[in-house]
C-alpha cells in the first residue's frame, strides 16, 4: 500500500466522522474535518502522479473516496436543510449524483472496451468549486453559533455558500456534457 492509496483510504474514514459530527451538532469539527479529507484527495493525486505511484487500486480508490466524501456532504446538506427553499439542497444533490453516476458507467462501458476515459478540464474545475462550496453550505447548519457572533457573517456565508454551489451544479451539467461529448465513440458498436 503506498501513500497515495493509504491517503483515499483515509479519506473514506473521515467520512463517518464528518457524518458523526455534523448530525451531533458539532458542525466547525465536521467542516475542518470534510476539509481535511478534501486535502488528500489534491495531496495523494500530486504524490501518485509525481512520484509515479500511480497504481490500479489508486485509480479503484481516489475516485470512491471522493464520491462517498461529495455525496455524503450532500446529503448532510439536504438533510439539513440549510438552503432555502428547503428542498433547493435534494435538487442540487440530485444533478451532482446523476452526473457522477452517468459518468461512472460511462468510465465502466469505456473501461470494458480497454479504453482510458480522463478527466477533462471542466471536470477538475468542477472538483475544485465542489471543495469550496460543501463546506462553507455544511457550516451554515451552525447558524445559531455563527448569527451569535455576527448575523452579516452569517448573511455573506450563506450566499458565498449557495452562489459557489450553484456554480458547482452548473459546472457539473457542463463538465458532464462535455465528458460525454469528448467521448461519445465508446457508446459506439464495436464490428465483428
């Protein structure tokens, strides 16, 4: 096991204590946490591509490890209830899981035809805003801590959190879009 493997691993263990704390009210520690987990995900793709460690359980592991930490952030978002209206959070997490899993079994469709679906531009932009919009949503479920300190505080982070993860469905829709378009050979029938 080498060290970027053993980071995606510990990446899907932060994910049940970023749950844990967060259904505990215990929010800040679940946010450091989700950005804890966040940073390996950048740290182990650098490690394994710098130092060639790039192997086939990393590309098995760094793509689940990232999914469980996005689509658990959702559903702690959606459960929550943090953006208004109430349901906004279900909607946002349902076009960010479809776009995931379509890609998904289209990376498994390429993958059973022996061909290397990368990620595009788009896709790693994508990422990026993802990362910044989850915990800054995730931190609004604190709003009573936060409103107690300042209510403009709490008034620029829920719109700094909305607007980035607004931006992040949207390029979700067009990182997926494209993905499909680069790619639309592998839905192809191979001849016989």
């Amino acid at each position: 096991m080498n060290i970027p493997n053993t980071l995606s691993l510990i990446r899907i263990c932060l994910v049940p204590l970023v749950v844990l704390f967060y259904l505990l009210n215990l929010t800040l520690l679940a946010v450091i946490i989700f950005i804890v987990a966040a940073c390996t995900d950048f740290l182990d793709g650098y490690i394994a591509r710098k130092y060639n460690m790039v192997t086939d359980l990393g590309k098995l592991l760094d793509p689940i490890a990232d999914k469980i930490l996005v689509l658990s952030a959702l559903f702690l978002i959606s459960y929550s209830a943090v953006l208004q209206p109430s349901w906004i959070g279900a909607v946002y997490g349902t076009i960010i899981i479809s776009r995931e899993l379509i890609i998904s079994v289209f990376r498994q469709i390429a993958a059973s035809k022996g061909i290397i679906m990368k990620a595009n531009l788009y896709g790693k932009i994508k990422t990026f805003v993802q990362t910044v919009a989850l915990p800054i949503v995730l931190l609004l479920n604190a709003q009573t801590d936060i409103t107690a300190i300042s209510p403009v505080l709490y008034n620029v982070l829920y719109m700094a959190g909305h607007i980035t993860l607004i931006i992040a469905v949207l390029l979700t829709i067009m990182s997926g879009v494209v993905y499909l378009i680069q790619n639309i050979q592998v839905l192809k029938q191979s001849e016989v």
